[in-house]
C-alpha cells in the first residue's frame, strides 16, 4: 500500500538519541566554564536539573498517559534540564529549579504530546515561569568565585548594570567604567546565568554543532547581525544612550540561545528562508526589549514570541516544491 506522510522523507542516518547527545556534548565546554567561576553549585544545580526533566517526563508518560513508550532517555529531557540550568543563577533554591523543570516538561512539552509537538522551547517556558514567578530569586546574580579578575565590584550582570545605570541617567561611557571589559565577557570572567558567562565555551559548542550539520548558520547568523546592525544604527543615533553593538553580542544570554535555544528543531522554522525570517525578528525584538523595556535581557521572550509564529511561517515560507514551473 502506498503511504503518504509529510516531509522530510529523506533520514539523515542519524537517530533522536544521537543528534541529542550530541548536543549535550557541544554543551561540556560552557559547562566546565560554570564550573571554574561558580564552583559546585553549578554542578549540584545542573545535575539536579537532569534528573528533575528525566524523572518528570517518565513520570508523566508512565502515570498520566499511561503509555508504554518510554522517551525520558533519549537525550531531549537531559537538554532541557541541562539548558534551564544554564539559564538560572547559581544561588537559586533548588526546590525552585525542580518547579522549574516540572513546568517546562509537563507544561512546555508533555501537554502538547511530547518531543516532536511541542510549540515552544521546553528550556525557555520553564525559565520565563521562574523569572515571571520569582523575579528576586532569578535576578540574584552572586559573585562569581573569579571577581577579583574583573572590573565589576557588584553582583549584577553587565546588561543590568547597563539598564541601571541608563535609568539613573548615566551616560554609556560612565557606565562602561564599572563594566568588565570586552574579554571578560568573551572569555567568561563575570558574573550571570550558569551556562552564559562564556561566549568563547558557546562559540565552541555552536561551532561544533555547525560541523556536525545538527543546525545550519542561518537563525544564529541572523539573530547576531541584525542584533549587531539595529544596536548599531541606534549607537550611532545617541552614543550616550545606547551602547555598542558588540555589547549586546557578547553579554547576557546571546550566545547561548541563539545556538543552543533558537535553533531547536521542534520549535524553529522547516525552511531556510523562513529560518531567516525567524533569527532576524528575533533579533529585532531582543533589542526592543533590551533599549526600551523593563528587563534588561530579551532574548528569551523573543524567541518564545518567534516560536509561536513559527506555524505561520512555515504556512507562507515555502521551499519549492519539485517539478513548479516558475
């Protein structure tokens, strides 16, 4: 009998399992970065946080769906533990972690049918909930273990210390004083999220995930210019207003959402044009949000708004079809 499915009908020879662990592999370097400036609570927080995913979805299939198959091993629970680990400070309390990782498998994605249906980055709802639910906790940003390494005297990250500053009517330049500079936020050496405070660990990891062609260039590409081109045209705008572009590629949680977050297969467009599309709104908005609004960081909202337009391109953003006449 003839069976008609929707695409792809090509398998690239890899399984789920493989493409997932490959992934947690291109995630070891930001991990052991964590682990020198944060010491074992980086450890404690993301171990927990792999077991809480695992356990959570073995429990909802096996309990609440009552089903036989089980996918807590196949490598998509232990990323999204890994990845909201990567999103908290190092302080948060672990029973709000645990509360973190039950919301983003059994709402982010065992709601929605498990890996595969789920509309929006597991990692990211659980985070987004933590941030919306406990704003003091998620914004407690200790100092990390390296401080007397950098500039900064204070706890906070460079994009709240840069938010701050603006709303007390510092200009840029002024603020930039207390800021760490350009390589240590390349290199690490400041304080924020667990799995953020690397770009060169993230820059590894993405690269890594590009060689191995588990994602293409086109979202993180397209996030990070238009991210650097709109900063830049309002740096130009109002220099002591706005800071500069690789400010805003090199702090907070860039890097690691637009390799490790945004480019998530389930939630991200099928087309290359349409991947385009989403990494340059993304950009868009994580700026609006950054210059204009009340968060420091934006990121993560932008790509939650993205991820649930992705339908909508995939819709209208076509690749063509074989055989079209033009």
């Amino acid at each position: 009998m003839l069976i008609v499915s929707p695409s792809p009908h090509i398998h690239s020879g890899r399984s789920v399992k493989q493409i997932m662990y490959s992934v947690l592999l291109a995630l070891i370097p930001a991990f052991v970065v964590s682990l020198y400036v944060f010491g074992i609570a980086a450890l404690q927080l993301t171990v927990i946080a792999i077991v809480s995913c695992m356990f959570f979805e073995f429990a909802i299939q096996k309990f609440l769906l009552k089903t036989d198959k089980q996918s807590y091993t196949d490598g998509s629970a232990a990323i999204t533990g890994v990845l909201l680990a990567f999103n908290v400070p190092s302080s948060l309390p672990v029973w709000m972690l645990v509360l973190g990782c039950f919301i983003a498998i059994g709402v982010g994605k065992m709601t929605f049918g498990g890996l595969g249906n789920n509309p929006f980055n597991p990692a990211l709802v659980g985070r987004v909930f933590l941030l919306i639910s406990f704003p003091v906790q998620m914004t407690n940003w200790p100092m990390p273990h390296l401080s007397d390494l950098i500039d900064a005297q204070s706890g906070a990250t460079p994009l709240s210390l840069m938010k701050e500053g603006l709303a007390r009517g510092e200009s840029v330049s002024s603020i930039m004083k207390s800021v760490p500079s350009y390589s240590a936020l390349f290199f690490g050496l400041k304080g924020g999220s667990l799995g953020e405070v690397s770009v060169l660990a993230l820059l590894m990891g993405g690269a890594f995930m590009l060689y191995r062609k588990i994602i293409s260039w086109h979202i993180p590409i397209s996030i990070l210019a238009t991210m650097f081109l709109f900063s830049g045209i309002l740096y130009i705008y109002d220099p002591n207003s706005f800071v500069f572009p690789l400010f805003h590629l090199l702090s907070g949680g860039t890097m690691l959402a637009v390799f490790f977050m945004a480019t998530d297969m389930v939630t991200s467009p099928m087309s290359k044009p349409g991947m385009l599309v989403y990494g340059v709104f993304i950009g868009l908005i994580t700026i609006i949000i950054r210059d204009f609004g009340a968060y420091p960081e934006g990121i993560s909202f932008a790509i939650l708004f993205m991820n649930a337009l992705v339908p909508l391109i995939n819709k209208y953003i076509k690749p063509q079809r074989f055989g079209h006449k033009k």
